[in-house]
C-alpha cells in the first residue's frame, strides 16, 4: 500500500523543483551543514570509504563532492580478457537480457520502447533491435562515476528531457514506461564490435548528470537535443574499456545497449545482483565491422532539436 501510495504521489509532485531545491542544498560549502550531511549518508548507507582516493570525510567541499569521490586507483580492476564487457557502474543489476520486438524489460508486468527510449530516433533504434541491454541501479552507498563497458569512439550525445521520477526498485514496479519519460543523456559509441549506447537516466532529487567531454548536460528548450562528436565535429572523442564517462550527483540508474549478435551476458546475472564497476558482464563477438563514416560538422548550437 505505502509502496503503490508513493508512486502515485510522484506523478503529481514538482521534480525539477524538488531537484533545483536539492541542488542547492547538496552543493552548499557551509562546514557545519556539509560534514552532517556527509557524516550522516556515509554511516546511514554504510559507504566504504576506504576504497575512496580521498578516505576524510571534512576533506570534501560539499556533499556533492563527497558523492562523486574518485575511488583509488587500484579500486576497480578490469578482466584480463580484452573481450568482456565491463559494468558501467556500482550497483545492483535492475534488469539484463535481449531487446525484444523492440521493447525493453523494466519489471514484471512492464516493458518500454526502444525508440522511446533513445528520443524517437526510429533509425537509430534499428541498430539496437534484437540486440541486448543491461539495467543497473545505484544506490545512495555506491560509487557514482560512470565509466565505458567497452572502448570506442563517441559518436553522438543525446539530451532528453522529462519527467525525474525515483529509479528505487519500488518505483520501477509501479510506473510504467518510467526509463522512457525520465530525463536522460545518452552517449551512442561505434566499437571494434558495433554500436554501443550507454544512458544516464535522471532521477527524483539527482541534482545534474556530468559527461567527462561536455561537463554539466543542462535542459534545452523542453526538446530532444542531439550533438555530433562523429570526425569533422568541433569535438572527438575516444574513451577505452573503463575510462570515466560522466558522473551522477545523488543517484540513478546506467542503462547499456549492444546491436544483435554483439555481445554474450554471462549466466551467473541476474535481476537483483551487486555488480561492481570493471566487473565483467559478457562477452563481445569476435567480428569485423565497417568503420563509421566521417561525419559533418555539427556545432553544438545547430544540433537538430525534436519535440517531446
């Protein structure tokens, strides 16, 4: 009842002011309020600070600061096997397995569309149909950099705006459609295997989503924004296997997408899993693609707008 009740509240209350609220106060530099804030989430969750490059709490200048923390460098190893596909993040898998008939498994009695989710490109979406894709959650506990599950060289960034719906598991249950109304930035890599999309998925009270190329990704105009990174475009950008690629400011969910016959999960994940960032996921298809033609020259202000 009290889970089904929250639900229904969320369609009803103001997210992005909620959100800006939050901002604000997460952000804030005043002693006092940072080092309660931060001392009261790291015992409350548990955090595990001694993975953290910085381990002192009063260190970090905001709350913000102490919930994007970098991690030692020996914290995240990645497989030998040049050929797995790496967790984007630490968490817990929410969903794993194949795009079917174009739809994605959100939970039980609720899927989404493909297209949807990647902004109403429907050309875009053919290169993802019967391909595979993998959910992961982060809690308030984790680690909450993003980094690449294989190496490869962007291609396009995408900024849907929307709703900012919880991504908790609760949420997930009740909401329909929920990962394709939320707010979300998706990075569309080409790799040695095919085309690659990880997407950052906005939530209630997750203040800002940072890519590691563009910095802050801020709305614009209420529509689909859509930037070239392709060779010719003001910016390139190439990232291997476990490079940062963005960070969340409180938490979220990284949703990964794979073409048909790219990639193998491995067995053992499963819905409901702890994952670790670097952790491998699957396999990739040993196999030759052509390489991405050379794009035009996009500048970041021209980029093609799409109303929601």
């Amino acid at each position: 009842m009290k889970t089904s009740l929250f639900a229904g509240l969320q369609h009803i209350l103001p997210h992005h002011l909620i959100s800006r609220a939050v901002h604000c106060f997460v952000e804030s530099r005043i002693p006092w309020l940072k080092n309660n804030l931060i001392h009261f989430i790291a015992k409350r969750y548990g955090v595990d600070m001694s993975e953290a490059e910085e381990e002192r709490l009063e260190v970090y200048s905001n709350f913000n600061d102490f919930f994007t923390r970098a991690l030692k460098s020996d914290a995240r190893p990645l497989p030998d096997d040049q050929q797995m596909i790496v967790s984007p993040a630490d968490g817990a898998i929410s969903q794993i397995g194949a795009i079917n008939n174009g739809r994605i498994f959100q939970a039980k009695g609720h899927d989404y569309s493909l297209i949807e989710l990647l902004g109403g490109d429907v050309k875009l979406s053919q290169e993802f149909m019967g391909g595979q894709f993998a959910t992961v959650y982060l809690a308030p506990r984790d680690y909450h950099r993003v980094h690449t599950p294989a190496g490869g060289r962007l291609r396009q960034m995408i900024h849907v705006p929307g709703r900012l719906f919880s991504v908790n598991q609760e949420t997930v249950e009740n909401i329909p459609n929920l990962f394709a109304r939320n707010e979300r930035v998706i990075s569309i890599f080409d790799t040695d295997n095919g085309p690659m999309a990880v997407i950052m998925v906005g939530a209630m009270i997750v203040a800002s989503i940072e890519t590691v190329w563009a910095g802050l990704v801020t709305p614009h105009r209420k529509k689909v924004r859509r930037i070239d990174y392709r060779a010719g475009s003001q910016t390139t950008v190439e990232l291997s296997r476990g490079d940062e690629l963005g960070r969340f400011k409180m938490g979220s969910t990284a949703i990964i997408l794979f073409g048909k016959d790219q990639v193998d999960w491995l067995k053992h994940w499963q819905a409901g899993n702890s994952i670790k960032m670097g952790e491998a996921m699957g396999s990739a298809h040993q196999r030759a693609v052509k390489k991405p033609e050379n794009g035009k020259r996009q500048d970041t202000d021209t980029a093609t707008d799409t109303t929601l």
